[in-house]
C-alpha cells in the first residue's frame, strides 16, 4: 500500500461535474479543496484524499444536501473507473468481474479495498474503508453504483439479485436502496450480500477477446507501462460494435469530438477509419 491516499483525478472531475450541474461553483469548489486545475487534465492522475476530502466538505456546505453522493450514481461507472467498466463488462462471468473489480481498484484508489469472500451459500462484496474518516458522500456513491452496474450486467433490477445490502453508520444511501426494494442494515463496513450461485451466471456483455485485452492492458499500467484511455480505445473499437460515442464516454471524454481529435492526434487516423481497418 503507497504511503501516499490518493483517489483519480477523474473521481474528482466527477464529483466537480456533478457540483457544476447543480450550480454549485465548481471553480471556486476546487480552488478551496486546493485542487490544482493542471491536474485534472490528466485522467491517471492522482489526487491526495485529503483535498478529496476539503472538496466533499465545500460541496456538503454549499449544497446543504445529505444526499449529494448519491445522487452521483448516474456519472460515477463512466467517468471515474478509468475504463475499468469495461473490462468488469466484458468478463465470462459475474465472479471474473467482481474478482477483477477487488484486483483492480488500488488503482483507482487505495483509500478503499474491495474483498469478495464467498461460503458457498452467500458471496459478499466488501468495500473496506482505509481512510477511516471517508466522507460519506464517496461510500454512499459506491455502494449505489455497485449495487446498480453489476446487477445490471446480469440484466436484472438490484432487488432481484442482492440479498442485502449494508451500509456504514454516517451513509445516506439507505432510503435509494429501499426505494430498489434492497434490503439494508447498518454495519461497520459497506457491503453487498448475493447468493454464491450468481458469481457463475455469464454476464451480457461477455467478449473474451476485450477481457483478455484489458486484463494485459491492465496489468501494464500496474506494472508501469504506459496505458491510458485512447489505448483502451482501440481494444474496444475492434473487438465490439459499440457506437464511437458511448466508447468516448467510457473512457473519459464528455465530448465525441473531443475524442476523436485525441486519437487522430495520436493514430494518425480516425476512430472511424481505425474500426473499418478491423473489421
């Protein structure tokens, strides 16, 4: 574990969006966490949990709104996993992506560790807190996002899959999970309780070529070779057929054009001409 908590520069962007769609003053929001505006330009940066932190509080008071971590629920999976969603979508089964999930999140942060512990009756996903003092704008966020992504990538509605869901004392997340019909309790630690038969299921959006692709380019990165967004692009504009559009979400980019004169400028090509090479 790196002596330095640290969240993405691209959980941070999110959290500013989300203020700025509110009319919160998303400038002056991360001027007062002491975020450098350089920084957020790159997407694999890193930013100290304790500006992290300033910035959940200046949105807890400028918005006076206990529920603002959740409802971030709609921008988390695609603006701040780096693109890991893809690979948690395109695993065999739903046990390859939530181990995928736990391997892969210190790179995203390490102020939280996922552990999936199954008994053979019950598989629960565990979200340790390692920033003891996490605001609970952050859990409340993940535990929806979770709950929401993987049950969807079996094509089911939360209720129909999780067992129940826990939640930490200072959450906020409870009256969302009831309102999906999720049974919730109050434990120490977040969690999310399914049964073990479910960790076999085969996920929709399965396609080994893309998994093993981003398993290698994962494992890269980690390993400190050079990886990022556009490189992840490539993988997925020749091993799917997903619109250019969703794929430049996915990996960072609000605006499609934006993306494609960031792979032009890289590739030499399109992302269009890039796929009609492949195919």
């Amino acid at each position: 574990m790196s002596h330095l908590m640290f969240t993405s520069s691209a959980f941070a962007s999110t959290i500013l969006l989300h203020a700025r769609q509110l009319g919160l003053g998303a400038t002056e929001l991360r001027r007062r966490a002491g975020i450098g505006e350089a920084l957020l330009a790159d997407h694999r940066g890193r930013v100290p949990v304790e500006q992290v932190e300033r910035l959940w509080n200046e949105c807890e008071r400028a918005s006076g709104n206990p529920h603002f971590g959740c409802e971030m629920v709609n921008g988390m999976a695609t603006h701040c996993l780096q693109g890991l969603n893809i690979l948690l979508d395109s695993a065999p089964t739903l046990g390859d992506s939530l181990a995928a999930f736990c391997q892969h999140l210190p790179s995203v942060t390490n102020c939280v560790e996922a552990r999936l512990e199954d008994d053979g009756h019950h598989a629960r996903l565990t979200l340790q807190l390692v920033w003891p003092e996490l605001h609970h704008f952050g859990p409340d966020a993940a535990v929806l996002t979770l709950a929401r992504n993987i049950a969807r990538r079996l094509g089911l509605p939360p209720a129909a899959l999780f067992v129940e869901a826990g939640i930490a004392p200072r959450q906020h997340c409870g009256d969302l999970l009831q309102q999906w019909s999720v049974a919730w309790r109050r434990s120490e630690t977040p969690y999310l309780l399914l049964p073990s038969a479910a960790l076999q299921r085969p996920l929709y959006g399965a396609n080994e070529f893309l998994y093993q692709s981003l398993r290698h380019q994962w494992g890269s990165a980690e390993a400190g070779v050079e990886g990022d967004g556009l490189s992840l692009a490539r993988i997925w504009l020749r091993s799917s057929d997903q619109p250019i559009e969703r794929i430049a979400e996915r990996i960072g980019y609000r605006q499609a054009g934006n993306f494609i004169r960031a792979f032009r400028k890289r590739f030499g090509i399109t992302p269009k001409q890039f796929r009609l090479g492949h195919s």
